[in-house]
C-alpha cells in the first residue's frame, strides 16, 4: 500500500492540494487518540477561503492528526471510487448529496451513525436504511438577479420564466460547460420535475425541451468573468449562485441582488461527511466524525465562516441574517438516488445534443 503520507506529498505536487474546509473542537479536545501512528487523512471539496488552514488548527488543538487533501467534488469522487480496492482517505466531507450517492453505490462508504444524529435533520442525510453519510452544511442553489436593474415585481417566478417568457430571453446567463457542481445541481432541478420511466434517461420530452430552450436563449457564460461583474456591465440581469456567495459578490462589486423563490423549491447543496470503508483509521474516523459534526464545531465554523450548518445546536451561533435569508426558500423535494443513477448520461446527453 502506498504511505499516506507520500501520497498527500504527491497530491501536493500535483497540484490536487486545494485546502479543506473544517471544524473546531468538542468535549473530546484533548482526548483524542488521533494521534498515534498514520495521520487521518481526510479528502473534501470544500477547502476554500481559508478553511482549510482553520480545521487544521482546531483538529491539531483537539488531539487529532489529520492530512487534508482537496480537489473539486467530480475529481474526489472519482478518486475515491478508483483507490476503493486500496484506500487511501480515511473521511471525506464536503461533497453533496449526488456524489456521494455514487460514493455509495461503488461501495466506498462505510455506515456510521455519529454522536450527534439526534441534532440534524435525517431527511438530509442518507436515504438509506443503513445510512453512510451525514450532513453538515447546507447552501441553497439559487436564481440571482440585478435588483438595480430589476425591480422586484419583475422578476421571474421560476427557472423555466427565463427561456419562456420573452422579456428574459437573452438577459440570463447560461452555463458554458457541465462540469461544476452547482451547475449539475441547477439541471437536476430542472429535470428532475420531468420524471418519466418511458422517457429517455428517465425525463420526458418536455423536461429535455425545457433544457434545450435553456441554451438556446441565454447569453453564454464567459471564463473568468463573475456573473455579479456581467451584472454591473448590463450584460445580463441573471444567473445561478450558490447563496453563501451572495453577499461576498455585493460587497465587492457594489450591487444589490435578488433571488428567486420558486413555488416547487430550489435545489440545496447538503455537504456531507462520511467514513471511507477499509481505510486503516477506523477508530479515529469515527471520533474525527464525532468531533467534527458537532453542535460546538459547527456553531464554530458557522461563525467563523458565515456558513448555515445542518445542526440545530449549531444554529445558535450562525448568523442571523444568514439564517433569515435562508428561511424564505422551500427545499425542492429531489430524488438523488434517481439523479445519481442517471445525472453522468444527462451531462453526455446535454453536451453532445443542447449545448453549442
């Protein structure tokens, strides 16, 4: 087996070392066994913005030695499906409810239910019996817009207003690729809606017209170029973002934003954590996942990175402007199981047939 070690060393070389997101400490700081022999070596997506730096912090002050090891949620993912036979991450977080959807059908997860299960929500955590992830954070996937440049009473009511009603046609911004997972989100929201056993991959022909005329009358999304930047230039008046980037885009592009409230929901992105199965730390995965999805680790993280976490002890230290915001959206009712088994053939399908 390769070291642990030498292969986050590798993973730093190649440039796969993103920095994860993290947590802070509970009863059990200090008492960890954590640190005896191999690191934990923990894989997420969710590593930006300087979470990676404080998990490590507060992981070290309660007694664990963790490795951290970040890639973008497709690539851990595919990572930890090809090392399954041999693993190498002992936990890994921050991945949404598709992933690790496909996370559990290759058989990479081993089910764990943490201390802390009675405090969240367990309809956002494996639909499974014998459940192998659990939540922790959780964003809403919305519809922004221009409030400078649109008045409320404007806006659309849905997704499907902006490539069916005239007056949004060409001011919302479409994707240019298929490969973030806020847009998969956003397409899962769409096709999900069309759910048909004899339709192809699952969605039926008006849920792959509604795609279809998506790309056809949205302005393309440019690299590198921030939808709230589109906004100040006029360019377009619309697009997707995740709801924790909201405020962070005002601020440094002076714009007032909206966002739309559809009657059938929006998605949510649910970041989860689970247990790696034959990863050599088992003990120690389980009371890093103890410690970690705490009420007091994630009231923690909650307040150090404005963050709405999943846990209602948690909830106590969030923002609450964050928690206010959060309240006027209805959970779109998504059958992940359903989304994972088909969302690889409807990003094919959609690349090769609806997008220019």
């Amino acid at each position: 087996m390769l070291n642990k070690t030498k292969f986050v060393a590798l993973s730093l070389s190649a440039a796969l070392l993103l920095t994860a997101c993290g947590g802070s400490s509970t009863e059990s700081e200090g008492s960890s066994t954590a640190g005896a022999g191999e690191p934990l070596v923990v894989y997420t997506n969710s590593n930006s913005e300087g979470r990676g730096e404080w998990l490590q912090a507060e992981a070290e002050a309660a007694g664990f030695d963790i490795e951290i090891v970040g890639a973008g949620g497709g690539d851990a993912t595919n990572k930890l499906i090809a090392e399954k036979n041999n693993p190498i991450a002992d936990v890994v977080y921050g991945l949404n409810n598709v992933y690790y959807e496909q996370l559990k059908s290759e058989d990479v997860l081993e089910p764990y239910t943490p201390a802390w299960s009675s405090e969240v929500d367990e309809s956002l955590a494996d639909p499974g019996e014998e459940k192998a992830y659990w939540p922790l954070v959780q964003q809403a996937i919305v519809l922004a817009y221009n409030a400078d440049a649109v008045p409320e009473a404007d806006a659309p009511e849905d997704w499907t207003d902006l490539w069916t009603e005239d007056e949004y046609k060409d001011r919302y911004e479409r994707v240019s690729g298929m490969g973030g997972a806020t847009t998969q989100l956003v397409m899962a929201g769409i096709l999900s809606r069309y759910q048909d056993e004899n339709g192809d991959l699952g969605v039926s022909d008006e849920g792959w017209q509604q795609i279809e005329q998506y790309f056809q009358n949205g302005v393309p999304a440019v690299t590198d170029l921030d939808l709230f930047a589109r906004f100040v230039d006029g360019e377009v008046d619309y697009g997707q973002m995740p709801s924790s980037s909201i405020p962070g885009r005002e601020e440094a592009y002076g714009v007032t934003s909206g966002v739309v409230s559809p009657e059938v929901g929006v998605p949510y992105a649910v970041e989860q954590v689970a247990i790696v199965k034959g990863s050599d730390n088992q003990d120690t995965a389980k009371e890093f996942v103890d410690w970690f999805g705490s009420g007091e680790v994630q009231g923690k993280w909650a307040a150090e990175f404005n963050s709405l976490p999943v846990n209602e002890t948690a909830l106590e230290s969030a923002d609450p402007e964050t928690i206010a915001f959060d309240e006027q959206f209805t959970h779109q009712d998504i059958d992940y199981t359903f989304v994972q088994e088909n969302l690889g053939a409807w990003i094919e399908k959609i690349e090769l047939e609806y997008m220019p």
